[in-house]
C-alpha cells in the first residue's frame, strides 16, 4: 500500500475509517478573508476555528463533534458557509440553518424569535415555532465545515496528522428508512400545533408591520405628494394597494416601466410604399430576389440530404 | 421535366434579377408541387430508383444470345401430358403442375415448337422500370409467343392452356438451363402455378453471360399470339371453362379469375403499346408513374416481406390506373348517371399533381361498390354486367379485356384506400414537425405494429381447407382459395367495425425448376384498422325475426355459427344479433380481435393457439399481480378515482360558512385523475392498511388546486401568506373532518427552508382510502416573486426591502414551483382530459409508454410525466390542431400508439423545438420547455433513443416470436454500480415488472412492517433525489419508479482522471501518493469505494448491497 501523504496544499490530511474503505477529510486553521467586514469575523473567531473540507454528506454537528472530542470541546459547527449569502441584516435574522445548528446542541429549547427582540421596546409577541426533531441535513459530497472549538489550544491538536484512521462516530439521529419515515411524520405535525405556529406568526407579522410603518416615510391614510404635487399609488392587494387617498389605482405597464403609455393612437403610415413606379419595381424586384434565396437554400439543403444518401427510399 | 439549370446559368451575380426562363421554373415548382423544396426532393429521389446504365449492353448480349438460341431449340412432337411430365422430370425439370391434373386418358397433347417472337414487354420494355424492396432486381419480361400451331380451339377448356403453357415454359426451363451458364427459377406469382414465369439470373463470375452489373434478372413469359385459335368470347367473365367430375359442386359455374388468367397471356404485347403511347402523351407519365410505385412498393403493394395480398407482378395495374385517369370512363350501359362520369385528366399535369390525382381516386373510390371501366376506343367488349356479376371488384383496362383486379381481394383494395387517404392527408396539411416527404416515398411502412391497430398472426399449416374443389380451381390454388375465403368472411363479419383489413403475407418465393408445386403459405399476418365509431360496438345485428328463412338470415347464421341468437332489444325490435360480452375496458378494446378469433375458428377449425395478438401480454404489462388485487380488496380506477375527486370538491364546498373566503375552484392536477396513470389507483383505507405488508401498501397521493376568491386581507409578504395558507389549512381540515366522519386531514408542512416557497398541503384522507394533497393557488405570489428576482422590474417599490443573492435564488426556486404547479399543471391537465375524451386510445399509450419508460429507468427523475404526455400526443395530434379521431393517421389502439411513439422517440432530435397545439388558449411555444426544464439531459436522451431503437427491434421481432416482456425488461450490464434495494420495505414493489409475489406473502417478514399508515410515502424516489443532489456531479443515478427495486448508477465521465487538489472540489476525494517530489500540485482521486460506503450509509435499512461493475 503506498505511503499516502500527510498534508495536501497546506491541508492536513485526516482519514476516516469507512466499513470498507477510508475517507479523508482535510483540515486547515481558518484565515479570514482581510477586505472583509467584521461580522464574519464574529461568526467565525479566528485562531480557534478549524476549516474542514470534504466533510461527509451526512455528517451532523454532534458526529463533527464526537469526532474531534479528543482534540478539545468544540463550540459550534457551521455547514457551508458562505460569506457572500450571509445577509447583511441583524445576526439572528440571518441563514436559519445556522440558528438552528446552533439551537441544536441547547438542550432547552429557546423560542428564537425572543432573542432576537430581546432588545426592542415593546413587548413583541411570542412566536411558536414548528417542532423540528433533530434530524439529518443531507449536502452535496465534498463540502466543507468550519468548526469552532472553545479554546484556541485545541486547533493546533486537530491540525497535527493523525497516526491511524479514526472510525466516523454515529450519532442518534436516524438514517435512511427510518430517517426518512420520520421525516415524514415530523412534516405532518399536530393541528393544534401548526395553528399556534400559524397565529403567533401572523400577531409577530403585523407587530413588525405597524412598527416598520411607524418608521417608513409613507404613512398609510396620508396621500404622497412629491415636490410637483403629483399623489403616488401604487399596485397592491388584490384591487391595489393605495397609500395614500383614494384614487384609482397606477396601470400595470406604469408599475413596470415608470412609462405612461399615453392614448393607444392608430398609428397610420402616412407614405404610400407602392406610389412610385420605382418602389413598385422594387417590391417587386425584391420579391423575385427573395423567391430566388429561397429557392437556392431549399436546393443546397437538399444537396446535403443527398450526400447523406437520404434518398435512397430502400 | 424542367430541369432547373441555374447553377450555371446564374452563377455570378446573386443579385442579378433572375431570367425569364428560371422565373418560370421557380413559379412552377411552388405552385405544380407542393412546394420548391419537395420538387427538389422528387428530382432527387427519381435516379435513385431507376435502373442505372451500367450493364445494359451485357444484358442486351444476352437477351440476344437468347433469342438465337430459343429460335433453335428442336422440336418436340405430341405427347400426351403425363408422358411428357415424365420425359422432363428424367432431365431434372419439373413441369409446373396446374389444377386440375389432366387425367392420364387425356386424348390431347403436348408439344413443343421454338418461340416465333420475343419482345421486351412490361416497365423494363418500356424504360419505366422502378426499383423494387432492397435486394430484388429489376425485372426484364421477356415475352415469347408460342406458335399457335400447338394450341386448338377447346383449349381454354378444363386448364388444358395452362398445361400446355407449363410444358412450354418447361422445355424453354431445360433447354436454357443446359445452354447458358446462368440460374434458373420458376416463379408463381401470388402462388398461382397459372401465372408461373421462368426467371434467369446471371450467375457470379459466370465467364460468358454476365449481366449481373445491370441488376436486372430475366423473367421469360410464354405468351399466346393474337391471331390464336382460343375465341376471346368463350373467355368472357361469365363462361364456365372448368369441368369438375366431383359431385359436390355445380356443373357448369362461371370462372371469371380463370379466364382472365387466359387473357393475361394475349395482351403482353398490347399493354407495352399503348403504355407507351400514353408516355408519349402525357409527358409527366413517367414521372408520376415512378413516384406511384415507389409509394405503393414502400406500403407492401409489390414485394417485401408483409405484402398486401394480390398486387404481386401488377406493375400493369398502376399503369392503367394512369391510363384510367387520363382517358376518362367508359360509359357503362344505358346508365343515366352518366353525368358521374369521370372527367380525364389535363395532360400537361406535373408528375406531382399526377401522382396526387392518383391518389385521389384510390381515396375515394369503393372498389366494392362502383366497377372502373377504362375508357376504350371500340366500346366495350363484352357485356359490362358480366364483370359486374362475376367480379367482386372490377377494373378493366383500356382494351376491355382484362380485369387487373380479379385476383385482388377487396380487403386489400381497401388498405389501399385507406393508405392513400392518409398520405393525401398528410400532403395537404403537412403539419410542423413532420418531413411530409419522406413519410410519402422514403420510409417505410412495414413496421406493422405501428401501422395497425391490432396485428393479428395466424398460422394456415392447421387450417381446414374446406373449399370446394371448384374454388380452388377458380383461385388457382388451395392457398389463393383458403386466403380469398378468409378475407371475404373476415370483411363481412368485421363489417364498419374496421377501415381496412390487411391480408399479409411474404412475397412467394422463387422455386428450383426441379420443383412443380410453389411452396405453401404457413404464416399469414392480419392487420386491422379500426373505424372508432363503430370498432367495439357491443351488439351486431342482423335481419330481424320475420324474414328467418331469407337468405340474409341464412348467410347471418351461417357466418357467426352458434354465436348468432335471437335476441329482443330495448326497442322492441327481435332480430338474429351477436352480443359480445365485455366486463373491462381492455375487453372492449378486444372485441374486433375476438370476432377474427371467432370467425377463425369457425370456419377453419383455427384454435387460439394458432391465432395470436399481442394484445393481452402488453394489457398484463398494465395490470398488477392478481394476487395483489386480492389482497387490496378495493376496486379502483381513475373512474373512481374522479368520484372520490368528486366528492371531495363536494364536502369542501360545503365548507363554505366556515371559511373567512368562499371557494371558487378545485382544479386536479393529477396523471391519477386524467386517465394517464400507468397503472389504475387504488384506495386503501387505514383499516385495510395496516394488515397489508410493506410492499403492498403504496397509495398515491393525488395534488388539487384550490381556488379562493379575491380578498384584500391577505398579506403583501411572501412569509406571511405561507402562513395564512397554514391557518386557512387547519380551519378547512377542522371543519372537514367535523363534517366528514371517517374523513382525516392533516397538514403537510413541507419542510423546506426555502421560505418563499408554498410547500405546504392539506393532506385530505377520504374514509375509502383516497389520499389527496390541496394547495392553495394564490395569484399575488407571482407578482412578490417577481419583485424578489428583479426589483429593477418595479418602477416604484413598495416597501424598501433589499434582497440579496441567496434569497433571489430562492425566489426564483419558488418562482418556477409556483408558475408550474399553479398555472401549468392546470392548463396542462385539462388539455391531457380533453385528449383523452377525444382519442380513445391515448390514455392506453400514454400509460404504455410511461411504462417502458420507467422500465427503463427513466422516467420521473429524466423526463417528466408531463412531457411524455405531450410526446404521447404527437401520433394523434400530429401538429395539427383540427385533426379528429377518424383521421387515417391516428392509432386507435394502444399498441399502435405505443410503437408511433417508439418510433418517434428512435430518430428523436431533442434539439429540434417540439411543438403541438394542445393548449388552446395558449401559444403552445411557452408550454413544453416547463416540463422539460429538469431534463432529460444529453445522457438521458441518448439512453432513450439507444432504447427506443432497441425496442423497436425487439418489437418487430415480438411480431413473430409475441414476447413482449422483453421490452420491458432493464439491462443493468452498462451501470457501473447497481444498488439492490430490500423489495420488504418498498411500498411500491408490487407495480414491478417483475414482481415476486414471495416478498408480500413471506408474512413472517413483518418486523419491520410498522402500523403508522403513510399515505403517499414511498422512499425510493426520496433517496433518489437524496442521492442525486448529493452526488450530483460524481454520479448519475437511474431508478425504475414503479416498484424498482434496484438503482443504477454511473460514474460522470469528468472525474475519471486525478487532478489537483482545491478546497471546493465538491466530489469526495483521496489523496495520491506523490510519486514525483518534484511534482509540487497535490493530486487527489475521487475516492469511489468510500462513496460506495457513504451511499450505503446513507440508504440503511434500504439498501441490501451494492454491486459493482468495473475493476476498481
């Protein structure tokens, strides 16, 4: 068997035990892109978090987890992250895979919403989530994970080459038939359940609807005058959505275009095309020459079937 | 013709106007053709199939060579006819024996005298000559006349000619055969030793006579002189020649195919006149004449392996249909009707318009019905009448003599109607997508399965050959006899249940001249075309009770045996009938089958055995097991599939109180709800559920839309109104199962994180086991989503939200889910019912197809549902919008159309835009691409087309050999792995093809077997696509989706080699050992024995084992 290298491109190479086979997975510290903004930094501390690629599809948090147990307590794991997608909003508000990756190690299950309005001023209401059991994410082969461990010490442990494959640690989440039996009980939840979910958040929609419109420049039941005087209305609901009085409502192509169509005007050609003898003649003429284009393309067409011995019925 | 000559004449300046010469050639093929490019076409076929120069003078030498030494041949005095036999059977020569034997006390006799005149007759005489089904040659008539010296008055009593003429076809057989050194054969034409020719073909590599270059073989025809002593009036239609001593049959009956064969030896020379005269006349004669042959020899009317019974070596016939046309009628008797006539033909016609007149005639003309005279310059010869009463189908060539079509039966004459009906349809509405030409001359039509409704193949060798000697003395022969017989019962007892009957059989062989007798026919195919208004009507009537002794009721009783009955109907009337009696649809379907069946069996002692369709293996291929039928103790179907549908819409309507929003519409989106469901749903109610194991248990979850009216109240934010379609979902499914008792709803969430997306569905569990999924069809989405994927689009924004990429990827997701769930699969539905209302068979073809597809392991994960149903629709539609069900193209059983679409699928070119008008409302440009959005792929079309050409061998081979199930079975050979998935946990497997029924009766295998009901759920396709969008760009995965028990996969071409290592690779990798120090790129591999495992895992308590194919 040969020697199979160590490290690759600056990756340590970490081989994993399979029934019949190893899988490897690469590691390397992670380095934060430098003309990025802070908050990625946030995500993703540098010095403690471990960038792995070729992680295996199924992989959990808690069998990333279990596998670098001996390196050092890990924090949190991140799948395919991708700064780029991060929204650029409120922390919380971003990708709910990684809230949820996250809430997935709390035991005590926190309502998410709650955290996030935490610092807002009147008391929002609560949301009722979905139940989500823990369950396996499946991702595309070869993807990459950035795990982040509690203490910074544990990264270099990680980074040093293993001496014999580590076997991949299971963890309780179902796989395959079951998983996907459970998946489908899990998509069919109680009634009474997704009524809750549904109506908390509706009441959480329109608590963040009355607010942002407190804040928006156009206040509902107050006509948009612009500076020459003009009412702004826009298209909205089913019958439109005036903001401000009650007037009709904007065209559709006005709403795509900013254009006013103006009168639909039959637009009748004024010149003649065939008053002149000479635009007869050339109609005419033209007629011909494209009788005659037609005629040739249609011949080199069939010259072609010909060589290709299309015409040989038997 | 006009031969367009501007390449040269034109040739450097393109812009130059164009001559007055080429102008007219130009004009002329647009408007004499149909159009420029299909006159290119015609100019291009016509040197194709005419026969070439080369070799001409070596035949000419030879047909020299053979004169001088037939003129020498010695003389041969009397002998009686036996003796004679005997003399030439010592040489080796058979003497081609006719019926009846001469009786050995005979008192006239044989004898031979060298030829007085040879000519070249028929097409090659007269340079017409059109090339014949691969592989035959061009035919040379060389005709010779015999001296009428060895003929006398009486000879055309009792085949006394005939003998004579097989003993001077003999001697000439014996004496070239020992003179040149080239092979001799006899050949009966339609098997009738009456019109046996001698045919020479020059041997390979023969030094002195080879004329092969010229691919031409010489048919020498003896031929009677016109100054014969044989009066021509003793051969009129009426006169009985034939004395038979047998007592059964009448003494004195007319013989008209026997005499019209006599006549056919005196008018050789007559027809090469006058055809030739016609050539000259009409200049595009030539022409035209060819492209009608090429037409005719593409449908079996010539040679060939199926050919139409009776136009064998009637190269006349198509040539008098010409002169027919061209002279006009013959006015028949004192027949007013002579205003009827038809009118002859312009002459300056183009060979096109020719050709299309041709057609024309044969279209619309009821040979059984209206005789054809052809307009004669001395009148009639004999009595029309006489034709009319002794000739089922007549037409009589321009010398009032001949009859080409005494030997013809009707039921031919009406495939050849029924074919020129659909080629002239095809030429005046050339739809879009087809190559009008070369469905006209270039390909050809001998696929029976896709020509015919029903293929019918009947082996003779046990027939009851029960005609009285007198037939098969009229016939020529016991086959000419037994086939005529046949296609006369069949034509009466199918009646206007079908357009055409076609009697197919090879075209009869060429025999040794060792050999007097021409080989039996054994195995004959019948096709049918079906008439759909009437083909599977239920009750056939016949006279009613008061004229019971009549003839009618006599020849009524006598055609349907014991089936024939008394019956009294609704409406009072009692009349003899025959009721067939059908319990299913597929029975129906087989009712004109079951009359051939019947009509075989009774009069020729033809037992099912010997009788055989494919009808009943392809039904099975759409039936379950019987056992599993047992064990689902349900009935279901699409009818009450559409019931429960029905009442669903009931209960939800009644709803209506407790709605915030009235219910305008419920609008089925499901194959299960339009006929087009390979195999019929069956409910299971819970109860029956839970006893049923694991394989057994799949029941289809069947998608509705629901329409609400418009309301104000819903929210502008996509987020929101997923919500509030929850909430609405929970009031409906409250108040349903309130008001419905043993009715269950539950919602399904969907589970996706895509948050624009309407995953959600109202799961509707009706108390007879029907599954339904509701969604609610909201039309402002679409416009949210719009705004989400190009804000740009929106003059004025509502709200200042910015969206960025990942949510724009999402919408668009959303975008495509929403336009095709909501506003695709509607339209599309109600243009797949309206389909199936109006073509009885695509429903059938449909699920055929659908069949093989996933039998292929195709269906679903690369072609869509709904692009096949649309591909499915090309036979039936064609491009056309107006097409009706009694169009001749159109298949009216499955299996016709199953193999149209095979056809179709062979030379397939994904690349050209299909289209059809099926959506009325809709340009239909917009709709396929949404149903082909998601494949199939390059990869996956070239598998289909690999299959379909397989499979269209494999179904012309099913002709002969009637195993079907060939089709449908899947090589796995060319999958680099095959995943065996456990059959015990596949609710599906009882819908494989090859289903056992062990692994749902193995009841001690209920571990695993769980009572939690599940509609809908079947993990096959869940960890299909698992597998698929994990491993997307490693491997291809393929999977039957009907009950499959076995993915197959393949590894993608583009990661075979070892390439550098990067970090977003997305396939699973191993590093390489480094060979090379100096090499600094780190290579990897794609690690496949660890995806193997990994797919393992992923698939536990799926997957049984993996094999793999190749070397790893």
């Amino acid at each position: 068997m040969p020697v199979l290298p160590k490290r690759l491109s600056g990756f340590t190479v970490i081989p994993i035990a399979y029934p019949s086979s190893s899988h490897f997975i690469y590691a390397r510290a992670h380095t934060p892109p430098k003309s990025k903004t802070s908050k990625s930094k946030n995500v993703l501390p540098e010095g403690r978090t471990l960038f792995l690629v070729n992680v295996p599809p199924d992989a959990t948090e808690r069998e990333l987890t279990l596998l670098f147990k001996d390196c050092g307590t890990v924090e949190r794991v991140l799948f395919d992250f991708n700064s780029a997608d991060a929204p650029e909003e409120h922390e919380s508000d971003s990708d709910e895979e990684v809230v949820e990756a996250a809430e997935e190690s709390d035991t005590e299950a926190r309502p998410r919403k709650k955290r996030k309005l935490q610092t807002s001023e009147p008391a929002p209401p609560k949301m009722m989530p979905l139940p989500s059991p823990s369950l396996r994410t499946l991702r595309k082969t070869g993807s990459c994970a950035h795990l982040i461990f509690l203490d910074s010490s544990s990264l270099a442990k990680a980074l040093s080459p293993p001496t014999s494959p580590k076997p991949w640690p299971s963890s309780e989440e179902p796989r395959g038939l079951s998983h996907y039996m459970a998946n489908y009980d899990n998509e069919r939840p109680p009634l009474d359940t997704i009524k809750a979910h549904a109506d908390s958040f509706m009441e959480c929609f329109e608590f963040n609807l009355s607010k942002s419109k407190q804040e928006a420049k156009y206040r509902k039941g107050e006509a948009v005058v612009d500076e020459d005087g003009f009412t702004l209305v826009t298209r909205g609901g089913a019958y439109g959505q005036t903001l401000g009085g009650g007037v009709g409502v904007a065209s559709k192509k006005f709403m795509l275009t900013g254009k006013i169509g103006g009168r639909k005007k039959k637009d009748k050609k004024k010149e003649k095309d065939a008053f002149y003898a000479f635009q007869k003649a050339e109609k005419q003429r033209k007629v011909i020459l494209d009788m005659k284009k037609n005629f040739e393309t249609d011949k080199q067409r069939i010259e072609k079937l010909k060589e290709s011995r299309r015409f040989k019925p038997y | 013709m006009n031969q367009v000559d501007s390449e040269n004449t034109n040739r450097q300046g393109r812009e130059e106007p164009l001559t007055g010469h080429e102008l007219r050639d130009i004009k002329d093929a647009a408007d004499l053709y149909q159009s420029g490019s299909f006159k290119l076409q015609i100019d291009a076929l016509l040197p194709n199939v005419r026969p070439k120069e080369s070799g001409r003078q070596q035949l000419d030498h030879f047909l020299f060579a053979l004169r001088a030494h037939c003129i020498s041949i010695p003389s041969i005095a009397p002998l009686s006819p036996l003796a004679a036999i005997k003399v030439l059977a010592k040489q080796g020569v058979a003497v081609p024996s006719v019926f009846p034997l001469p009786s050995p006390d005979v008192k006239w006799k044989v004898a031979f005298e060298p030829p007085r005149e040879f000519c070249v007759v028929g097409s090659w005489g007269n340079g017409i000559a059109v090339k014949k089904q691969s592989g035959s040659r061009f035919s040379v008539d060389l005709s010779m006349e015999m001296p009428e010296a060895l003929f006398q008055e009486k000879d055309y009593l009792d085949g006394r000619f005939f003998h004579k003429k097989s003993y001077y076809l003999a001697v000439l057989a014996q004496s070239i055969s020992t003179a040149f050194d080239v092979d001799t054969f006899y050949s009966s034409a339609l098997g009738d030793p009456r019109l046996t020719t001698l045919v020479l073909r020059s041997r390979n590599g023969s030094a002195s006579y080879d004329f092969s270059k010229s691919h031409t073989e010489v048919h020498v025809i003896p031929v009677l002189s016109s100054s014969s002593p044989l009066s021509s009036s003793r051969l009129f239609p009426s006169h009985s020649n034939v004395r038979v001593p047998s007592s059964s049959s009448p003494p004195n009956f007319p013989t008209p195919i026997y005499n019209n064969t006599i006549l056919l030896s005196t008018c050789a020379k007559e027809a090469l006149m006058s055809t030739h005269e016609l050539k000259n006349a009409l200049p595009a004669f030539h022409d035209a004449y060819t492209l009608l042959r090429v037409w005719a020899n593409q449908r079996g009317y010539g040679d060939g392996e199926l050919c139409a019974r009776g136009f064998e070596r009637k190269g006349s016939f198509w040539a008098g249909l010409l002169r027919y046309l061209s002279l006009g009628d013959e006015l028949v008797g004192t027949k007013s009707g002579s205003a009827k006539l038809r009118k002859p033909l312009g002459k300056g016609l183009s060979s096109y318009q020719l050709f299309k007149a041709a057609l024309d005639f044969l279209a619309k003309h009821k040979f059984g019905e209206t005789p054809v005279f052809t307009k004669t310059t001395n009148g009639h010869r004999c009595a029309p009448e006489e034709y009319i009463t002794h000739h089922p189908a007549i037409f009589v060539d321009a010398t009032s003599t001949i009859n080409f079509l005494s030997d013809v039966p009707l039921t031919s004459l009406d495939l050849l109607s029924h074919d020129a009906k659909e080629t002239l349809e095809q030429l005046s509405n050339p739809g879009a997508s087809s190559d009008t030409f070369a469905d006209c001359f270039l390909k050809s039509r001998f696929k029976i399965s896709s020509r015919f409704d029903a293929v019918i193949r009947v082996n003779l060798s046990q027939a009851s050959r029960n005609q009285s000697t007198s037939t098969v003395i009229e016939h020529g022969s016991s086959d000419a006899a037994l086939l005529a017989s046949i296609s006369s019962l069949l034509r009466r007892g199918l009646g206007n249940r079908t357009q055409a009957i076609a009697i197919l059989q090879p075209v009869t062989p060429y025999r040794p001249i060792s050999s007097a007798e021409s080989p039996s026919t054994s195995i004959i195919h019948i096709g049918l075309i079906y008439d759909p208004a009437h083909a599977f009507r239920l009750v056939d009537h016949g006279p009613s009770a008061e004229d019971q002794d009549s003839n009618v009721a006599k020849e009524f009783r006598y055609l349907w045996g014991s089936r024939a009955e008394l019956r009294r109907f609704k409406d009072g009337r009692i009349t003899e009938s025959v009721v067939w009696e059908v319990t299913t649809s597929d029975e129906r379907a087989h009712i004109p089958v079951s009359i051939v069946r019947h009509l075989l069996q009774l009069h020729f002692g033809l037992s099912a055995k010997y009788v055989r369709t494919l009808q009943t293996p392809f039904d099975n291929i759409l039936q379950l097991p019987d056992d599993v039928h047992r064990l689902h103790r349900a009935t279901g179907g699409c009818k009450a599939a559409l019931t429960a549908f029905d009442g669903v819409v009931r209960s939800l309507k009644a709803l209506d109180e407790q709605l915030p929003l009235a219910l305008l519409n419920v609008s089925p989106i499901s194959e299960y709800l339009r006929y087009t469901s390979t195999f019929a749903p069956l409910p299971i109610p819970a109860s029956v559920s839970a006893e049923l194991p694991e394989s057994l248990r799949f029941l289809p979850t069947i998608p509705i839309i629901l329409e609400f009216e418009k309301s104000s109240k819903w929210p502008d934010d996509l987020k929101a109104i997923q919500k509030i379609k929850l909430a609405f979902f929970e009031t409906i499914a409250q108040s349903l199962m309130s008001s419905n008792p043993g009715l269950k709803a539950s919602i399904a969430t969907g589970g996706s994180s895509n948050p624009f997306q309407g995953y959600a569905a109202l799961e509707i569990f009706t108390a007879e086991g029907w599954s339904f999924s509701a969604f609610i069809w909201h039309d402002r989405e679409a416009t949210l989503l719009d705004r989400i994927i190009d804000p740009g689009k929106m003059f004025v924004s509502p709200s200042d939200q910015k969206y960025n990429a990942r949510e724009q990827r999402e919408a668009k997701v959303a975008q495509e889910l929403y336009t095709r769930r909501f506003i695709y699969a509607p339209r599309h539905h109600r243009a797949i019912v309206n389909l199936c209302h109006k073509y009885s068979a695509y429903s059938g073809t449909v699920r055929l197809v659908k069949r093989w597809l996933a039998a292929h392991w195709l269906l679903h994960t690369h072609v869509s549902e709904e692009a096949i149903e649309i591909i499915c629709a090309l036979p039936f539609v064609g491009g056309k919008q107006t097409s009706t069900e009694s169009a001749a193209a159109v298949p009216h059983s499955k299996e016709r159309g199953f193999s149209l679409v095979l056809e179709f699928l062979t030379d397939w070119d994904w690349k050209e835009p299909l289209c059809l008008t099926l959506y009325e409302d809709d340009p239909p440009a917009t709709a396929p691409e949404m149903w082909t959005s998601n494949g199939p792929d390059a990869i996956a079309v070239h598998r289909l087309r690999a299959f379909a050409r397989e499979a269209s061998k494999v179904l012309r081979n099913a002709e002969t050999e009637l195993d079907i199930k060939s089709l449908f079975l899947h090589s796995t050979d060319d999958y680099d792995i095959v995943i065996q998935l456990n059959p015990t946990v596949l609710p599906r497997y009882h819908q494989n093809i090859n289903a056992e029924s062990s692994v749902w009766t193995r009841d001690a295998h209920s571990g695993i077997t769980e009572s939690t009901h599940r509609p809908g759920f079947d993990p096959l396709p869940i960890f299909l696509a698992d597998l698929q969008s994990t491993y997307a760009d490693t491997l291809k995965f393929f999977a039957d989706p009907f009950g499959g028990d076995r993915i197959g996969a393949i590894w993608l071409p583009s990661l075979g080699a070892p390439r550098p290592f990067r970090a977003l690779a997305g396939f699973s990798s191993k590093p390489l050992a480094k060979e090379d120090k100096a090499k600094d790129k780190d290579l990897v591999m794609l690690n496949r024995q660890a995806v193997l495992d990994e797919i393992g895992r992923l698939g536990t308590g799926l997957v049984q084992k993996i094999i793999v194919h190749e070397p790893m």
